[in-house]
C-alpha cells in the first residue's frame, strides 16, 4: 500500500504543481524558524542552504505524521556569490529587483523526502535567469501591481504572473523556477511506490 503524501509547505504554488501533477496528498506547513535557521548557516552555498532549510521542513513535519512520506522544499537566490532569502518588506523588494536588474541570478531549488524524522532523499535544480535592464521607474509600477505577493518569493518576483516581464531568458526548467523540481521528485516517489508507475 503507498504511504501517504504530506507537503511541508504553505505555498500555494507548490500545492498547486503537486496537485496538477495529479498527486494526492494533505497540507501541513513547517511549524519552523527559516530566518533563524539560516542565521547558523552563514558562509555556506546557496545549494547547501536550500536543502538544510528543506530537510528541517520535512522533518518536522514527518516527526508528526508517523508512517508518511514528507515532501520538504526550499529555494534560494544567489547572485555574485551572495545568498538571498524572501525580502521582508516592499522597500526590500524594489531593492532586490534594482540589484537583479541587467544581471543573471541562480534560483537553488531543494527538495526532500522524509519518513518518521528521517531523510530519505534530497535533491536540488538550479535555474539561470536573466533579467533584462529594468527603469526604476517600472520597478515601482510593477510592484504596486504584485503588491505584497512580491515578499512571498526570494527574487521578489513570480515568473507564473506578471513577473515573466522581468526577464530576457531564462536557462533550467519551469518547476525548479516555480520553487518544486517536479520532475525529479515524480521519479523518486515511482522508484519509492508512492505513486502509480
């Protein structure tokens, strides 16, 4: 008998790709402390930190959910080295789109498997973006029409909405941009017999 799926996530994006993807699953977000988490993770790549971030998420939540199989996930931004997390407030985010502006990001996309407290599988995709040359001016237009859904990613951007206008190129697939690697997970549930294959 499959186990039973729980995502470890309240982003509506995630549910919404996992659901698509035709997946049965509950909801029950991390009851964990992100910005503390990353304070011990200082000098430390943003592939690695995506992934403890989303290792301490399907922990959690599998420590609470005995037998099931957890899905954690976690993306970070990196640009010259530095790592990025979701900006605090809208001043934030107008001076994380004048940093990205003219320039190519990384978006470090990690996901993991728990069972019972336990990591049984982690991976990470990462996606190049190119943004193009934005006007400041634009910047301020753009984000009092995203309003506060620009704090609830790391670029301060969604690529699925009105954000895909940042943007000259892009290089990586479309879920790992959105925040889930999608495929890779999907094959390791089916090597897992948690999902028809």
């Amino acid at each position: 008998m499959a186990p039973r799926l729980v995502l470890a996530s309240a982003s509506p994006y995630r549910k919404a790709l996992l659901a698509n993807a035709g997946l049965s699953f509950d909801v029950e977000p991390a009851l964990v402390d992100e910005r503390a988490i990353e304070q011990t993770l200082q000098g430390l790549d943003a592939e690695d930190t995506a992934l403890i971030l989303a290792e301490a998420k399907a922990q959690d939540v599998s420590s609470r959910n005995p037998g099931a199989l957890v899905i954690g996930s976690d993306q970070t931004l990196s640009l010259d080295g530095d790592v990025f997390h979701k900006p605090e407030d809208m001043e934030q985010a107008r001076r994380r789109l004048l940093d990205l502006s003219g320039r190519t990001h990384e978006l470090n996309s990690a996901v993991v498997l728990a069972r019972d407290g336990e990591t049984i599988w982690r991976h990470v995709s990462i996606a190049r973006m190119t943004m193009r040359q934005l006007d400041p001016g634009f910047i301020g237009r753009h984000l009092s029409h995203v309003g506060d859904r620009a704090l609830s990613s790391v670029g301060a951007y969604q690529f699925e909405g009105q954000g895909i206008q940042l943007f000259d190129r892009f290089e990586g697939d479309y879920f790992t941009i959105i925040g889930l690697p999608l495929m890779p997970l999907l094959s390791q549930l089916r090597d897992l017999g948690a999902i028809d294959g």
